[in-house]
C-alpha cells in the first residue's frame, strides 16, 4: 500500500518554515505498514496544487494534504480540491459548531471569514479539528483515499493519531512492516558495507538493508514486509544478530534510538554517572543528553570553558599547561577530562577542545583540530582529530566522537 504526502505553502518554499510534518506522517504510516511513495511541496497555486493531486494519484493509493485551510484568502486548498473533484462547496454543520465553539471559549466575535472555515467540499467526510478551526477532510473517490489536513502541527498530529490512522486501518486491509536498526559509530558507510557484503546478499528479497550515514554515525536499518509481524520479527532479528556480531565493537545499540540516549540508558542500568567539560562544542554534548526525560539520573552537568581562566577554575586544568602546550592539545583536554570528574564526582567524564572554524586556525592546528578525551578512575583516552572547515558540522561531529569514545570506555568496564 503505497502513499503521497503533498504539503501546500508558500512558506515551505522559500525555508520560511522546515517540513517537520511530512517526516512525522511517515513514521505514522509506515508503523501500519503504508509506504510512502513520494513527498511533494507546493505552492499556494491553484494549477500547481491540480497537478500535484492528478500526478499522485497516478502513483499512490492514499495521498495526504497538509496546509492551506486558513481563514485568509491565500488559503486556497479548500476550494482546489472540490474544483479537482468537479463538486461545490457545503457548509457542515459539525465544523460551524466546532468553530463556534472555540470563539463561545475565548469569548470573542465570530466573523463571517470564520463561519467559513466550515464550507467543505461536498463529497468528503469532515474530519473535526478539536485543536484549531479548519476541519480536516476525508475523501474516498475511485479507489483513492485522499486527506486534508490544517498544516499547524498539533493540529495535523491530533486528527493523525486520533482519526486518519483508526480510519486507514479500518478501511484497508494492510499489510506488516516490521524494522530492526543497529546504531553504529566510527566506522563509515563503505566500510560496514564491504565488511556485512555477505550477509547483505544472503537477505530474502522481503528483507531490505538500508544505510543512513549521518555525522560521525551509521544507522543500519533491516525492514521486512510480509503478512505475519511475529514470522517477520524473528527473521529481522536473525540477520541483525549475525550483523551485530560482525560489525563488533562499532555497534552502539539495537534499538532505533539517539546515540545520547543508547548512553544514557546503559548509564543509568548501571547506576553510573556522567559529567562533560566542552570548549569547542559550547555546550551542544549537554544539550543533546538533557533534551532526554530522566537524563538527571546519569548526566551531572559539566563546564562550558573557552576561557584559560575558566579552564583553570572550573576544571583545574594548570596555568603552565595551557600556555605551554596551549587549549587545543592532548595534555589540556587529558586535564579537562580529569578535572570533570574530581570536581564534578562523576564516574565518568567526556572532554573536548578544538578550533571549530571558521577561523583561528594555525599552520600546526588548521581549523577542524580537535582534542577528545574519555576518562574514569581508572583510565583516561584523549585522540587527535582533524574534522573539515564547517564549524556547524565539526560541533556536531565532535559530540558523536566524544560519545563514541565514551561508550569504547564504558564496554571495556563492563
């Protein structure tokens, strides 16, 4: 069962706003087992929108619109698609009375251009917007399903979860797409590939292997398609065992979540406790693992230290050490590392130091250099890095560094 996202506006376009919404309709879809065949935007055009929904349906079983049903003149979705299905507009009851109901709440007038947003094509099944005035709307012409849907956020989400979702299962006879994904670290995309080459060809035509590089990361994603979740379940599990056991050490996790999550979760089930000492990284390591829930219960806190002064205070690291060998050298980042964890008591601490870009490099130390250190009580690990001239992506592959550092350490404690 294949299916289309068309997502309508201007602001999309020009990068006023990020189509967050079209990547969360497709994990919806995708855990009930619908595929998504392709994902357009366009503009608030009347002919642009009448070409993307005739080109859809010629690809797609269940196309889903998202954007264009405001109350302004701009917001045109409404009226293009009962153009597209040749039908007039109605008012709908159970839409006015929604929308007078939310002006009736904040006590306010209800305005003619309001009373509108009850007008729907006649032939669709109003979906009720209980988080914004614009109704949804649902479409079933010539074997196609077709949705429309505010492209406010929580607004989509809510009819998604509580409707459009319910609807598809109940309407289709769907079949199981069952994922497993192995998180890697250290290791780049053709190398995985050339060393599981043999468990890649050995997969069923039903199982597909699938590489998703990001910075300094590789996630491995086996997905089967077939009629039986659990069948399909322990075969995905077989081939990922025989990758996992492959692939060794460069293996995080086996569950589809953020390296600073797999972390977190295997530091908390061991009672242990993490502190960060970031120069280069101005705090982007402590951001990744607090944006998790009951990240307190392993994650300590830390120093954002790009000062000398700061780096002596709050770390401890020696006055003679940062001039003699300077900020971005083995010896700083070892005393950042170890400053961490005597001022801070945790049990482990990561460090990191560098010259982000994009200046302030030298003939020795180019923009990119980056000095990583993972220590315990026991053992401290510093590594020289030399990443690209990009200073967002060399914070960003500095941080996935540093953890996988971190994880090296903490699976030769275990």
């Amino acid at each position: 069962m294949l299916a289309e996202i068309i997502t309508i506006g201007d602001e999309i376009l020009i990068g006023q706003i990020v189509d967050t919404n079209s990547a969360w309709m497709a994990q919806q879809l995708n855990a009930i087992g619908i595929r998504i065949k392709q994902i357009s935007s366009v503009s608030d055009n009347k002919q642009h929108i009448l070409t993307a929904l005739r080109e859809a349906r010629e690809r797609a079983d269940i196309i889903l619109i998202t954007g264009g049903l405001g109350p302004t003149k701009d917001d045109i979705t409404k009226t293009t698609i009962a153009e597209y299905f040749n039908v007039g507009m109605v008012q709908n009851e159970e839409a006015l009375a929604n929308v007078a109901s939310i002006f009736a709440k904040y006590n306010r007038p209800l305005l003619e251009v309001n009373i509108k947003q009850a007008d729907v094509p006649a032939n669709c099944e109003v979906i009720v917007n209980h988080n914004g005035t614009a109704p949804g709307m649902w479409f079933n012409v010539d074997g196609k399903i077709y949705v429309s849907m505010p492209g406010v956020p929580h607004e989509m989400m809510y009819m998604i979860e509580e409707s459009v979702i319910p609807k598809l299962k109940a309407t289709l006879k769907l079949p199981v797409i069952s994922h497993k994904t192995i998180l890697t670290v250290g290791e780049g995309e053709s190398f995985l590939a050339e060393k599981i080459a043999d468990i890649e060809d050995s997969l069923p035509a039903h199982i597909k292997l699938a590489y998703l590089p990001k910075l300094g990361s590789v996630r491995l994603r086996l997905s089967a398609y077939g009629e039986n979740e659990e069948t399909l379940q322990q075969e995905i599990n077989l081939y990922a065992g025989e990758i996992i056991k492959r692939v060794g050490k460069s293996v995080v996790t086996d569950v589809d979540v953020p390296i600073e999550k797999a972390i977190l979760d295997e530091m908390g089930a061991s009672n242990l406790t993490l502190s960060v000492a970031e120069s280069c990284t101005g705090g982007y390591i402590a951001h990744l693992f607090t944006q998790h829930p009951g990240s307190s219960k392993v994650f300590l806190g830390g120093a954002i230290s790009y000062s000398y002064d700061l780096k002596e205070s709050m770390l401890g690291v020696k006055n003679e050490t940062l001039w003699h060998h300077g900020a971005v050298s083995e010896q700083t980042v070892i005393e950042m590392a170890e400053g961490a964890l005597l001022n801070y008591k945790s049990d482990y601490a990561i460090a990191v130091t560098g010259i982000a870009g994009p200046d302030g490099g030298t003939d020795d130390k180019p923009v990119g250099t980056v000095w990583i250190a993972a220590a315990n009580k026991n053992k401290t690990v510093a590594r020289k890095f030399t990443f690209g001239k990009k200073r967002i992506q060399n914070i960003e592959r500095t941080a996935i560094t540093a953890m996988g550092m971190l994880i090296n350490l903490l699976r030769e404690n275990s």
